[in-house]
C-alpha cells in the first residue's frame, strides 16, 4: 500500500452531511514529521464555519436524538465495521502523519473498534431512578443526550481519539462535532470520508484549525458540551472559554506518572516495567506514561544493568516500515523542547544513561527524531522530575526513606497514572490509597482495561472514560413528577 494511497482526497470541512469548504478560504501546509515531506493542505475553521458547522450540528441532533436507542447502537456498531474493515490504511496514514510505528498503530485500530462496540453495547444502560412518594405520587429521572459534543483531539492517537471518542456521544444521542488535532489532522478527514452517509446530516461532523478553531468551538452558545484530551494548559484555556455560557466539560490532561519500587521487587521486572512504561515506542508521547521512576537503593545497581538493555531495544527509524520500534516526535517546535529538558538535566547535575541526543541516522536527518534517553540520581528539584516533558526522557531516582518518596511522587500537580511494584500485599492495598493518583497498577504498567473508569487526580482530568461512567456524562438526568390523584 502506498502512501498517496491513503491520503484522504477530501481536504474541506464535513458538516450537514456534504463536505464544505472554508468560507474564507484559509489553509495550512501539513508535514510527514519522519521526513519533513509536505502531506498537502488542510483548512483552517474560523468563526464563521464554526457558527455554520454548530448550526448543522444542531439539526442533526434533533433528529438523532429521536431515533430509538438500539437502532443508534446498530448504527455505531456500523461504524465499528467500518473502522475494522479499513484498520490498515489508517494505521499507515495516523504513522506518515503523526510519526508513530506503524505496527503500534494498528493496536490504535483495534482499541478504537473495542471501545465503538463496548459503548453500543451499554445503550440501555442510560438509566434513570425512581423515588417512592405513596400510592397516588409517583417520581421518576429519565436520562436525555445533553445536545452538540465537541471533542477536540491530541496528534499522539489521532484517529482512535477521533473515532473511539465519538462513540459515547453518539450512542447517548448527541451529535457530534470533532475536531482532530491541527498536527496530524488527515485521518480525521479519512474517518468522515468513510462515514459519509452512515449517520443522518448533522450528527457526525468534523473541522479542521488550529487553537483559535478549538475556543471558538468552546465558547458557542449551541455547544452543549466539550471534551478535551490535551495538556494541562489547552484545558484551562477550555474551561475558560466553556464558562462564557457556563457549559460542563470532560478534560483528560497531562501527567508527570510515577513507577515505585519497594526493596522486595524483581529488578529485571522492573527495568523492563520501566521501558515499558515509558512509551519509547510512541517516542514518550503519551500523557499516561510512567516517565520517572523511584527505585528503592537496594535493588538499584541490578535494576540499572537491566534498564540499559531493555532501552536499547528501542531505535528511532521511519515510522511506516514494520520493523521500527520507536518513531518521530510531532513537530520541531516540540523536538527543540524536548532537546531543551535534556541540556537542563545536565546542567542540573542528572546523570546520563544512554541517548540524550538526536538520532545520527542519516536516513533521518529531516525528521524530528530523539533517540531514547535515561537520567538517574534526579532529584526533586530538577525541571525532568517536575515539568511533563511529552517526549522520550525518563527520570530515576533513588529512595530509601519511603515518606521522603511519597511526598515527592505527590508534590506535583498531576495526578493521572502511577505503578507501583511490590509483592507484599498488604504494602500495595496500603500504599495505593495514599497514591494521589486516578489510574494505579500493581506489578503492571501501562494496560488499559475496557470498561475501568480511565481519568486522573488535580489538575490531570476532570471526569472519567473508556466506562459507563463516560456514557452517562454525556447525558442529563431530569426528574418528572406525576399527581395520580383524582
């Protein structure tokens, strides 16, 4: 399959069931982060398209939302066999656009295809209660979709963001509004080229624009509802703009993820359990990575001799040939970022491991590539165990006072994830609680579940997904009344 293959040949706005372009006619040049290769242009909404596309999408819901629940969920199943059915084309399109291996994102495809059916499945599951008030009284919530969803998306999962995201919207009867991230925007105008005509005009829409699109979008007044997966800073730039008509919002942020390692732990376990954590296959881009790690002293020296080898399985190359193991950062604002954490490491005294510097590939020499890259003897005060980098550079420390440790692994204001490695169980029951933490694994890292409630502490989400939990905050309860008296 080659690449132009897979392009999408649609570069406008799908609204209202048609493809539209910009009313201004704005555009932005999209490039292959491994190569620097220009992938075409894409349009850019502004506030104008945003009023025409919320418009379209406000129709769209009020047929939608009359369409019986299991005939909604046939249709989202649908749209599951459709994303299946095309998994390869758009594992090769999300890794020439996004930079990440081909081979990881076909486990995207997947996922996306488990989590549309998982919400289909839980239709009638939106329930609502009933309180007892006497013989000629009755009280009783239904449960109703609260109206137009726009889910603004991150370039590290594109198209299962895109496509997975829209499933408990949709199924809740909500339309939808996506807007995929302006780094890696093609497969989610591939996504609505597959779609066409599955879903009545209106309820599956997607634009294309950078920050601008994403507040205009937050702001509007028919926007029942936003959700967001993205950094700490776009969600506060979210809540501000949705408390303009005081709508809620779903925000799944960032995270500076711990792994701990108590005395009693495998090493080797653990170093693998590091790497592994750390996503250097998606080059660290990944808000759930665990990407710095606390090793209790007396296990550190075999836990280090482990760490290089597991690292070194992993190689920068370009992302669309199989054999890769770790692919490109999204842009080369982002690559001089993550270059910028690595000098500050060493000049605050952090000790190199391995990589620490761009790849020396010829082949790659127009890319954003970093190979990966391990600190030890980091301390709490350094910008790499503080600040979430979003890049392939892992942080450990050395602990042998378990309060001093805890502190530190709290004393951030992220709370997502966080693996803990022991084989005591009462050590684990007992440690976990005091974890200021959402998503917490023993002696495992890294694995999502369908169906466990996804989401972090402080200022790393506000809500939970990939649950029922997910489905049922995009609808609203209301409570009915009925006097049966004569």
């Amino acid at each position: 399959m080659k690449i132009v293959d897979v392009l999408p040949a649609k570069r406008s706005f799908f609204y209202g069931g048609r493809w539209v372009d910009p009313i201004d006619l704005s555009m932005v040049e999209n490039f292959n982060p491994s190569t620097g290769e220009s992938l075409g242009l894409v349009p850019v909404a502004s506030d104008h398209d945003v009023d025409k596309v919320v418009s379209a999408a406000r129709k769209g819901f009020h047929e939608w939302r009359q369409v019986q629940p299991l005939e909604r969920a046939r249709i989202v199943r649908e749209m599951a066999r459709i994303v299946e059915k095309n998994s390869e084309e758009l594992a090769l399109l999300d890794s020439v656009d996004g930079g990440n291996p081909v081979t990881e994102l076909k486990l995207d495809q997947k996922m996306s295809v488990q989590l549309i059916d998982f919400f289909a499945g839980l239709v009638t599951e939106m329930k609502g209660t009933t309180v007892p008030a006497g013989l000629n009284e009755l009280n009783l919530s239904i449960r109703e979709p609260v109206g137009v969803v726009v889910r603004i998306n991150p370039f590290n999962h594109p198209f299962m963001f895109n496509a997975a995201k829209a499933a408990a919207p949709l199924v809740a009867g909500n339309s939808i509004i996506v807007k995929p991230p302006e780094q890696a925007p093609l497969s989610g105008l591939r996504l609505a080229e597959l779609l066409e005509g599955l879903f009545p005009a209106g309820v599956f829409n997607v634009i294309t624009g950078g920050t601008d699109t994403g507040r205009a979008l937050s702001m509007h007044q028919d926007v029942a509802k936003v959700a967001l997966i993205g950094s700490v800073e776009t969600g506060k730039a979210v809540l501000r703009s949705a408390a303009e008509t005081i709508k809620p919002v779903l925000l799944e942020l960032g995270g500076k993820n711990a792994l701990i390692a108590f005395p009693d732990s495998d090493p080797k376990a653990v170093a693998k359990a590091t790497v592994t954590g750390m996503n250097f296959g998606w080059c660290g881009q990944s808000c759930g990575s665990t990407s710095r790690s606390f090793i209790h002293k007396s296990i550190y020296k075999e836990f280090l001799t482990h760490l290089k080898e597991y690292a070194s399985k992993f190689e920068p190359g370009i992302p669309y040939d199989p054999n890769t193991t770790m692919g490109a950062l999204i842009s080369k604002q982002h690559l001089d970022s993550v270059m910028g954490f690595i000098k500050s490491a060493k000049e605050q005294g952090a000790v190199l491991v391995c990589g620490g510097k761009q790849s020396g590939n010829p082949i790659l020499k127009n890319g954003f590539f970093v190979e990966p890259t391990i600190f030890t003897e980091v301390t709490h005060e350094m910008r790499i165990a503080n600040e979430e980098i979003f890049g392939p550079v892992h942080a450990v420390s050395i602990w042998d006072n378990e309060e001093k440790m805890l502190k530190e692994v709290n004393g951030l204001k992220y709370g997502l994830t966080c693996s803990i490695w022991t084989n005591k169980l009462q050590k684990a029951h007992q440690f976990v609680r005091q974890v200021e933490a959402g998503y917490i694994w023993v002696n495992e890292v890294g694995r999502h579940f369908l169906g466990t409630p996804f989401g972090g502490q402080k200022q790393s989400s506000m809500g939970r997904e990939e649950c029922l939990e997910e489905l049922l905050s995009f609808t609203q309860e209301k409570h009915i009344h009925f006097n049966m008296s004569k």
